[in-house]
C-alpha cells in the first residue's frame, strides 16, 4: 500500500545542524510550556518539534553508525609486522 507524503514543513526549513535542532527544539519547548500561546500555534510548534526530533534521532543514529564503523576499524588485533 502506496504511503502519503508526510505534510512536514519543506526541507528548506531542516535545521541547519543538530545543534541549531536542540536549540530550536529547546526555545519551542520553553514557549508551548509557558502557557501563553493560542491553541494553533500549540499545534504548529508541536508539529515543528516532531519534526526537529525526528531530525535529531536521525543525526544521532547516523553518528552512532559512523562510530561503529571506526571501532569495527580501530579494534582489529595489531600485529608487529
């Protein structure tokens, strides 16, 4: 069964790193939490918060890949050649 494009914001609007994600991520929080914000821009930050989650999950597991890479590398038995 042929899957929906997701209706997530336009890739121009990806964070431009992880960090700048957890900052973002962080600020959007702060607002949602303080209790101040109409209803539709709840739902737009919690839109935009899924999004820099699902972002920084993906960073995340694409570092842990590159780590397991370099230590599958680095733990081959050294031998005195």
């Amino acid at each position: 069964m042929p899957r929906a494009a997701p209706s997530a914001a336009p890739a121009a609007d990806a964070p431009a790193s992880y960090e700048a994600a957890l900052t973002e991520l962080d600020a959007l929080v702060q607002a949602m939490e303080g209790g101040q914000l109409p209803l539709d821009k709840l739902l737009e930050g919690y839109r935009r918060g899924a999004l820099l989650l699902d972002f920084c999950r993906e960073r995340l597991a694409s570092v842990e890949t590159q780590v397991k890479v370099l230590e599958e590398g680095l733990q081959k038995p050294w031998t005195n050649a």
